[in-house]
C-alpha cells in the first residue's frame, strides 16, 4: 500500500472505485462540465444531415432518423477532459462505426479521420480510435438525448482520447490518408491526447 495518496486519489477510493482509473494529473467529478469554443450552435433537424466522405467507396448521406436505423450500441466509459476532470461510468447510445464502415467501404489507404463539426470547427483521430470497441457516433447520454451543450443531435465519442476529440455537434467524418491537425491541435494541444501519458499540449 503506498504511504502517500494524492486527494484526488484517496476521493476516487472514497467513492468506491480503484485508483488506477484515474489518469495521471486528473481529479474526478460527478459533474459534467460543459466547455466548448464559440457558443452552442441552433440546429434546425428539417436540413441537418450527417457525412460519411472523403477515402471511401460509398459516400454516406444521412438524415438524423436515418441515422437512427441503424444499429445501435451503448457503451459505459470514462471521459478525461484535458483540463483535468474525469467523470466515470459515463454512458452513450449512438452507432459504432464498423457499422457505418460496412456501408461506406473505406478504402485501403484510408488511415485518419477528420471530424467535422458544426462552425467550422474540427477535431482529427487515427482510424484506429475508431474502431475501437467502445467509441461512437452517439446522439444520447445516460439514457436520454444530448443536451444541445454536450452536442445535440449528434457527438463523436472517442474513449481512447482526451475528451476534445470527441467533437460536438457532429456533422461530418471525412477518411484520409494524411493526417490534418483539428481545431485545437491548431492551437498547441497535442495531436496524440493520450492521458495516460499526459499529451495535452504539444509545445
């Protein structure tokens, strides 16, 4: 047993769960903070649509009911943001994208993605973050419809990352074969986001 805990290790054993799911220099919370560039977007559902473009065979065009119709997974994870929270056993409804990959055939050189959200904004991953088991385009949380802060009608969720890659207010995935910094990465944070290794800034 270690001699020392930090507070914010000794509240997560307090709250009943192992200390190794906290990453390095985070603090856990109930809370789920909304932070975001710009203000929250008004999204009009009769011309909203959703992309699937770029390193594919088959363009994908779809409406949010549409989107719906497909498959539907839940997953329950944790989310890190890189300003230090973390909220646990956090849960999301939407479409893993290997079922979105059956349809839009990727290409073989297709290697990144590129989110685009609404206001220009872009955030960019792996294709592999995507295929991770537990990621998603989700349009709900804990059992009920995003709230516009946390990006209704449609977010991206990628677990394997610090939670600005999991851009809100989805509208687009683009494959490429190149990788192209997003929004923040811009900025200065880091393309990687690991936050088991702390990649929050890149300078």
């Amino acid at each position: 047993m270690p001699l020392f805990r930090s507070k914010a290790e000794q509240k997560v054993i307090d709250a009943g769960y192992d200390p190794a799911r906290l990453p390095p220099g985070q603090y856990l919370t109930e809370k789920w903070p909304v932070l975001h560039a710009g203000e929250v977007p008004d999204v009009d559902l009769a011309t909203w649509d959703f992309k699937v473009k770029g390193e594919v065979e088959e363009p994908l065009r779809l409406t949010l009911d549409e989107l719906k119709q497909l498959p539907q997974t839940e997953v329950t994870i944790d989310i890190h943001c890189v300003t230090r929270w973390s909220r646990f056993d956090t849960s999301f409804t939407g479409v893993h994208w290997r079922d979105l990959a059956e349809l839009v055939k990727p290409k073989p050189g297709a290697r990144y993605v590129l989110a685009h959200a609404e206001q220009g904004f872009t955030s960019n991953v792996p294709l592999a973050a995507l295929d991770d088991e537990n990621a998603l385009v989700a349009w709900a949380a804990g059992g009920e419809e995003l709230t516009p802060e946390h990006g209704w009608p449609l977010r991206l969720v990628v677990p394997s990352k610090y939670f600005w890659k999991s851009a809100k207010w989805l509208r687009a995935l683009e494959l490429r074969t190149t990788d192209q910094p997003g929004f923040w990465e811009r900025y200065g944070y880091h393309n990687e986001a690991d936050y088991r290794k702390e990649e929050r800034y890149g300078f």
